[in-house]
C-alpha cells in the first residue's frame, strides 16, 4: 500500500495512509507526499470522502510514495 497510496485509497486504505502520515517514525518527504496525495482527494471530493466514496480522481493525483 505505501508503494502505491493511490492503489491503497481505491481499496479503502485512506486510515490507514494518514495513520503512516502521521507517524513519528514515517521519514518526512514519505509523511510529506502522503499529505498531498490525501490532501488532493480531499479537494477533488470537495470534502474528506466517507469509505464507500472512493478516490476517484487518483489518477490525476500525485505518484507513488
């Protein structure tokens, strides 16, 4: 899931992608990539998006972590 985010979004693995953000031992530059990836599905579903809504857009987001 952390090699590809956008794949883990798609299956529901949103929680689990801003729990490793948030993490104190996620290096910065992965935690920092994450944000934006999260970040730019939660502007793309104009709000943080419920389980069943998922990143639909996460070709156009950012690449891999």
């Amino acid at each position: 899931m952390l090699t590809n985010p956008c794949s883990g979004l798609l299956q529901g693995g949103e929680p689990y992608l801003r729990d490793v953000a948030a993490r104190r031992g996620t290096s910065p530059a992965k935690a920092a990539r994450l944000r934006t990836l999260l970040e730019e599905g939660d502007t793309a579903a104009g709000s943080r998006p419920a389980a069943d809504v998922p990143f639909r857009d996460c070709g156009t987001m950012a690449g891999a972590v």
